[in-house]
C-alpha cells in the first residue's frame, strides 16, 4: 500500500498556530488534507551528553535539551539548539523538516512527501469488494494456506528521510549482504523480519535472523544515523543520486551558486506500530556509536572465556563423546574453553532436561570439564513440548503464559519437538518465571559452569507462513504478533541472562548466544549470523554480515568455522579457522549430516595450522578483552570497517575484505581458494615502514596478513594456554609499533574474567603505555581501579626501531633502574627487550638510549 505512494507533495500539513515549546520538547500538530485526522508531532533536541534528534508521532518521551524559536514566519518556523549548532526548519505546506548545521543541511525529514500514517479504525460496516481485499490487505491478508486477520486493519506507518552530500549508507542489519547498502530503486527493498532461513542466499535483501532498524551514513567529514524504532516488519529502499544545490554567497554581491552534491533518500516502511525515529547527527562515527548505546546500551562485557575458542556440533552423543573430544584437544594440543550440546541432549526436545541414557549423570561430566578449567554451553530453545507431564509446559499453560491465537487459545505450531506452545516473553512476568528456571534447583543437572545457548527464536514454527508465528497472534496486553515480532528473540536473550545471574546471585556475568536479534541485544550476550554454509562464499561474505553487525551496536558477533551446512574442503577450513581467529566471537559448528569436524581430523598439516591459528587468538586475548572493554564502556565496535579508523579516505568506504580488530590491527582474511597473493589496502599513513596504498602481499596456507597500526601498543600473552582460565599467570608482551613521528600509545584492561566485581568492588586494572621519545613507560588510567595482579610484563617488542640502541634501562617508580638484555634485527627493524618481570600493574619506564 505505501508502495502506492511516489514522491511528491506530501498531502500532510503542518499546524504552526498549535505550537507549544517547553522547557524539554516542542509539538505541533499535524493534518493529512484529504482524511482530515489530526495527530501530534513531537521534537526533541537531546543532549544528554551527544546530540540526537527525536521525532515522535503520537507518543511523549522524557527529554533533555532546551530549543528556542530563531524565527517564525507565515508557514515556516525555524528552531535552534541552544549552541546554535544545529536549526531545525519546519515548513507547514507541504509539511517537512529540515536539519541544519553550521556547514548546510545535514537531512530532512518529509521531503519526498512519503509520510505514511494509517490510523486504528473500526471495521467496515459494507463488504469491501473482493479484488480490493486481495490487492491491498486492508482487513485480511492470505499467505499461500495462511489467513491473517486484522483486527484492527491497516495500521502501516512509513516516513522518507534525505541525507544530503552523503551517498555510503551502511547498517540494518541482518542481511546476507555487501557491507555498503545498495540502491534498491530497481529491486527489492532490504526486508527486517526475523526469519529462520535455513542455508540463506548470498546477496539477497530477504530479512533472516536478525533486525536491527539503524542506518549509518559517512563522508568524509561527518557520519549520521537513523534509528527507526519499530519492531514490525520493516522495509527499507535506498535511492542514491546526484542533486544540484544551490548555495547564496555572503556579501554585498548575493550571488548564487550552484553545484552538484549526492543525496542519499532513506524510505523506513514498517507493517505496524508508531513513528519513532531518531536521528544521530555524530559529527564522527564514535560519537554515533555513543549516541545509539545511550538509546539502547552497549555491549555486555563477556566473561573471559566466552572469548575463547568453542567447539559446537549438533549434537554431541553422550558423555562418553564429549570427554572423547575434550581429551582430543588435550592429545593434539589446540587450546579451547567451551563444548557445546545441541538439541540432542535432552529428553524428547524438553528444554531444561537430560537424555536419561546418553547423559545420565551430567554433573559429572561437567565437574570433569571444571577440573579441565572448561565451560559446557546447552540449547535452550523457545518452543515448549505439548505434553502434560512436562513440567515447564504445565506450569505455563497453567499460568496462562504462551501466546494466544487470534481464538484466545494458546498458539500451536510445529517445532522440533512436534506440537508446542511458544512462552510469551514480551510479559514481564513470564520473563521473571522463565529467568527462575535457570536457578540450580530447579534446573536439575546444571552448575556454574553451564551457559546457554538461544536458538530458534525468530520465532521458528515449522509448517507456518515463512516458518514463523501468524502475524495475528497475540500477546501480553494484547498487542499482535505482528507489533513485536522481531522483538521476540530479544525478550527470550533478556530473560535467559537474567536467570544465569540471578542463579549466581547477582555475582556472576552470564554468556547467552542468541541467534535472533534487535537493537540492544548487545546487554545481553553474543550473537551469530546462523545456518551458513561450507562454501567459499560464505565465509567471503562473512566479513561484511559481521561488520554489519557490529557498527549497529553488537559487537559480540561471530559466525560458524567451517560453515554449518555441509562438509569443507581442508583448505577452505583452515582460512575459517584463521579468519575466526580475529573475529569476536569464535565457534567452530556443524549440522548433524555432517561429517566430523574436530580441528585434528584433517591430517597433521592442518592440524598445525589451525593449532597455530588458534593459539594465536589466545595470545591476543588481553588486546581483545580491551577491546570488550572498550565497547563496554564507550559503544566502540571490536571489530571495524576501515572507514571507521580512516573516515577521511574515500577509497576505504566500500573496502569489506579486510577490517580492523580494534584501531589497532588490520586484518585481511584469506577468502578464495589456493591463493598465492593478496592485495591489502593499507590506508593510513600511520605506518612505519610501509607507505600508504595497496600492497601484493605473499601468503602460504600457513597464514594470513595481519598488520599493527603505526603509532599503537598491544598487550598480547607470552603464550597460549589449555583454556583461558590456564592463562591467568603467563606472562605479558607488549609489542609497540611507533607512528613516523616516533609515537605510540595503547591500554590493557583487566579483572578477574567472570564477576560483576569490576563494577561493584572497583576490582579492575586500567593500564596504559606510552612510548615517546624512546622512553616506553606505563602508567594507571584509572586510579579507583583496585585489582591487584600479580602478573608480569616479561617482553616487549619495538617494530620500526632506526637505529640499535646503546643501552636498554628499566626504571621502576622508586627511582632504581636496571639494565635490560636485548637483541635488534638490522634488517627487520626490531628491537626485542627479553626478561623484564615488570609487574603489570605498576607504573615504570623503558629507557632506550
């Protein structure tokens, strides 16, 4: 229906005699000429700590900031902020707005006259003709067997935002997809609709696990957001052109000029809901990222060995299988924390049991796995078994917590184990019942070191329209299913966490794998982008999907090693593996109909290298938790575009091949088979001894390129371990890479890896290294951190480094230095500083001379 509605004068006017400006919030009313219904149009200016523009239709919000009227003027009222950074131009006829900072219009709002509005209205009293039904779906809608009634009818919303001077629009999340979106002026839309889409297409637009309903724009010296807040299903086109401008020059001339600008016009199409929008005007990426995590939270930080490597299958046989493969790790040496147990494990598909033969005694098997210092993941999925001796789907019926059909009855589809009910998670009170479930007690078999795995909640109904719940459905206060579909996965994560903490006691972080998603699932786990497949596409196209991911706000993100569906060639596993490797979230999965996957099962050549692949994300471990903490505590993605780190270079703007792990290492992932070569774009002119451009760059099966930043310091351990939880007492590294001007700096984050005891006890260590003037000293960042370590810095290593140095001196905060034994390549540069035993967390200095 709104696809019926082309650019044009927008048939909605503004009402500026109704103005009223408060303290917090400007409103005004707003008419659609031909229907005549009259609804209110709320602004908001927040300056919380970052600008962000809110526009609400027909709801009211608590708000921040102070506008005052510049000026107002037969049908034009001009608003400002209180720095006058910004002005808002509101046009009553045709109704539209304008942003505007300093240096032009930054987007408007209306302009195409798209604004789309179907209010609540009773049924028709007359019988709509039949083709009209069929056509527009006003009061029903079919869908191949399927009927979807409208109780309420149309209720469609959409409105056209312009960004102006911009044409790289990146976000929405979660398509498989380029990293750049692309103009859908002749094709299909990008669809937000939480789907099970098993095996998904490369290069298609269709909606599968996860939405998140948040749009960045960049050029060079801004980048802006969008965050459509609806969680309906969603359709959003992209028309990128050219617009000629118009500019009056100041003076006593006036003369006009024009020129050619991109214009990139955003259309938001959601089947139900509000118009709630707002709008994240940066000025830079990081200031986006900020803006968006006070809209909907940052990351949780995970538990340390959540960052580990994981070894999942569906399914595990028994507890013979699982200590088979444990012991298989320990045999070939590869380090990894987590083992992981699909479906399978249960009683019948009942959620929260054990297989009684193949796993009859699973406190044992996990006390086996603690003495190994290793954590069991389960699947807990959200369909509930039929079945009146099960005691989660008696206790539910009973309390009548599942979605009801559009009858009142509660909801029956299909899923993996036959007939079940769906818990309604959108009613707090299910998610306070569901979160008890986790408790130790109640959940017989589990302990502390079991962590859950959510599946399957898009939601997943077998033999329904598009494999999920009817759209008229419905749910605590009776909102359709249709109104918080893609939430539904969200609320399942949100009460699954809550129960793992609260079953600690509120001491313990939980770790919770979700592979349904929405805007702030970041607050409660991780998530992955699903059912791919073994082929090289699909770890290619990989890299974009998780990029995507991480800059709409989820930076705990990962994708299957290997790929789930199907068997990989060794070579095509290995570059998984690598590839893994520095990604955020590591976890090596295959369907049931797959052949073993097990990383020693390939041959002794590739066993090495992917044992040597996976120590390497281990000894990257203390940079990585940095990194966690870094998006923990000011929205940072872990995993970035380049133009993030290089928004200034235009030719990193559509790069999606390689990224970068923090701003500190590029990464290039080796994506095509029996690759000799590779061209990495190296962007910056940050490097020691490399120049700006792109770079042939030699590869062998045994690795893939990885380049550290001029001017930056990582903290990396001396060594791997069995698990992360071995790791606590091997020693640092530190490896600098100083800027041409001779500069370098970075931090190492630390607590215990698993307690709430850095926010609530200050048990944290905030370190940061300083090399300036051949003097590499470190020092507290954060002084009411009170973690002591007990952990030494044994290494460091200075790449770049022009001339060998006479002497090499540490000097400790008390004045008393020593000298240090060191060693320097000529021909590589690299100054190697060996025995230091600093302690971690005390401040000292490296004195080259």
């Amino acid at each position: 229906r709104q696809k019926l509605l082309h650019p044009g004068k927008s048939s909605y006017r503004a009402l500026l005699d109704s103005v009223a400006l408060s303290d917090d919030n400007v409103k005004f009313q707003i008419i659609h000429e031909e229907n005549k219904p009259i609804f209110c149009f709320n602004l908001v200016f927040g300056y919380s700590r970052f600008p962000v523009l809110l526009i609400h239709v027909k709801l009211s919000l608590l708000f921040i900031c102070r506008l005052s009227i510049s000026h107002k003027e037969a049908g034009i009222l001009v608003l400002k902020s209180v720095n006058e950074e910004y002005k808002l131009q509101v046009t009553a006829n045709p109704f539209q707005i304008e942003l505007q900072s300093t240096d032009g219009i930054v987007l408007s709002m209306n302009s195409n006259g798209l604004l789309y509005f179907e209010h609540l209205q009773p049924p028709p009293r007359a019988t709509l003709p039949a083709e009209t039904q069929e056509d527009l779906g006003l009061w029903q809608e079919k869908f191949g067997s399927f009927l979807d009634i409208k109780a309420h009818g149309p209720s469609s919303v959409g409105m056209d935002f312009s960004l102006h001077g911009f044409e790289h629009v990146y976000g929405i999340p979660q398509h498989t997809e380029t990293l750049l979106l692309k103009n859908t002026s002749d094709g299909d839309a990008y669809r937000l609709y939480n789907l099970d889409i098993f095996g998904h297409k490369i290069h298609d637009k269709i909606g599968i696990y996860g939405s998140v309903p948040f749009l960045l724009a960049h050029k060079p010296n801004r980048t802006s957001g969008i965050f459509w807040l609806n969680s309906s299903e969603t359709l959003v086109d992209i028309s990128t052109k050219a617009v000629a401008e118009v500019r009056v020059a100041h003076g006593p001339a006036g003369t006009a000029k024009q020129r050619v600008l991109p214009r990139t016009d955003v259309r938001w199409m959601s089947e139900s809901g509000i118009i709630d929008a707002f709008l994240l005007m940066g000025p830079t990426a990081f200031d986006v990222f900020k803006q968006f995590a006070e809209l909907t939270g940052t990351q949780a930080l995970p538990p340390l060995f959540s960052l580990g490597y994981h070894q999942c299958r569906w399914n595990y046989e028994d507890e013979q299988d699982v200590k088979a493969v444990d012991a298989g790790f320990d045999e070939h040496d590869i380090p990894y924390d987590v083992i992981w147990l699909d479906i399978e494990h249960t009683d019948g598909k009942r959620y929260f049991t054990w297989d009684k033969k193949k796993f009859q005694n699973p406190k044992r098997m996990q006390e086996l796995l603690r003495k190994k210092k290793r954590k069991l993941v389960v699947i807990v999925d959200p369909h509930i078994k039929v079945d009146p001796t099960y005691t989660l789907y008696s206790q539910g019926k009973d309390k009548g917590y599942f979605v009801k059909d559009r009858n009142g009855q509660d909801f029956e589809g299909i899923c993996w184990p036959g007939s079940s009910c769906y818990l309604d998670f959108t009613n707090p009170e299910v998610r306070k019942w569901y979160a008890d479930q986790f408790a130790f007690k109640t959940y017989k078999g589990s302990t502390n070191i079991l962590f859950v795995w959510n599946d399957m909640n898009e939601p997943s109904v077998f033999r329904g329209a598009e494999l999920t719940m009817q759209k008229d459905a419905v749910h605590y206060s009776s909102w359709e299913h249709r109104e918080v579909h893609n939430l539904y996965g969200f609320y399942q994560q949100m009460a699954t966490a809550d129960g793992l903490i609260k079953r600690s006691l509120g001491k313990e972080r939980p770790f919770v794998l979700t592979r349904s998603f929405f805007a702030g699932s970041q607050k409660y786990g991780a998530v992955w982008t699903g059912d791919n497949t073994a082929e090289w596409e699909y770890l290619k196209i990989s890299i974009p999907m998780l990029l995507t991911i991480s800059i709409a706000g989820i930076s705990f993100c990962g994708a299957d090693v290997g790929g789930f569906i199907g068997d990989p060639e060794p070579e095509l596993l290995v570059r998984w593996y690598q590839a893994g490797a520095y990604q955020p979230f590591f976890r090596g999965h295959s369907n049931m109909e797959s052949k073993r996957r097990e990383p020693w099962l390939f041959g002794e050549k590739n066993t090495q290298i992917i044992r040597e692949a996976i120590r390497e994300r281990y000894v990257l471990l203390p940079y990585l938790y940095t990194l966690f903490y870094r998006a923990h505590t000011a929205a940072e993605p872990v995993m970035r575009p380049l133009w993030i780190e290089f928004p200034g270079k235009i030719d990193t703007f559509g790069v999606e091949n390689e990224y970068m792990l923090g701003n500190a290492l590029l990464v290039h992932p080796v994506t095509e088979r029996e690759v000799r070569t590779v061209s990495v774009l190296l962007p910056g002119s940050e490097e020691v001894s490399l120049t700006a451009g792109t770079l042939k760059i030699p590869v062998t099966l045994e690795n893939i390129p990885v380049f550290q930043r001029g001017g930056t310091v990582i903290p990396l351990k001396t060594r791997a371990g069995k698990s992360t939880e071995w790791m606590i007492d091997i020693s640092y590294e530190l490896h600098v890479a100083p800027d041409t001007e001779g500069y370098a700096k970075g931090e190492l984050y630390l607590d215990d890896g698993h307690s709430f005891q850095y926010l609530h006890e200050k048990q944290f260590l905030h370190q940061k290294f300083t090399f300036h003037k051949q003097v590499l000293s470190s020092s507290c960042t954060d002084e009411k951190g009170q973690y002591l370590p007990t952990c030494i810095v044994e290494r460091v290593i200075i790449l770049g480094l022009g001339q060998q140095p006479m002497s090499v001196a540490t000097c400790l905060k008390d004045g008393k230095e020593k000298e240090v034994v060191f060693t320097y390549d000529t021909k590589t540069s690299v100054l190697t500083l060996e025995k230091l035993a600093l302690n971690v967390g005390a401040d000292w200095e490296i004195h080259i001379k």
